[in-house]
C-alpha cells in the first residue's frame, strides 16, 4: 500500500516544525501547502510503499531437515 511521509519545515533553517507524519492519500495536500506558505514554511513529501506479502524463513536442523 503507497503511503506518503509529509515533513513541514522553516524555509530558511530547514528545521522540521512538526514531526515527519504518514498519511494514506495527498487528498487536499495543495490547500494545506497553500496556508503554511505564508507563515515561511515549506511541506515536503516522500512517499513509500509498505509490504504486506513477506515471507518467513525456513529454518534447518543441525541434521539439514
């Protein structure tokens, strides 16, 4: 499932003002970004992509069952 990691940080010092946060869409990302722009801050967005389809390793015996 594709999440995304939005970060708000001070334009000039680059310092995070909120803490790096994960949300499931960008739904109404642009008015967000639109109100924090006057106050000097930038939103940065990254995105990743969670697995659910891991698979659990096998272990052998000393006798290689």
């Amino acid at each position: 499932m594709q999440k995304f990691i939005i970060s708000v940080k001070e334009k000039n010092s680059g310092r995070d003002v909120v803490s790096p946060y994960i949300v499931n869409s960008l739904s109404g990302l642009g008015n967000y970004s639109e109100r924090l722009s006057p106050m000097g801050l930038i939103v940065i967005v990254d995105s990743i992509k969670e697995e659910d389809n891991f698979v659990e390793p096998i272990k052998q015996t000393q006798d290689g069952n």
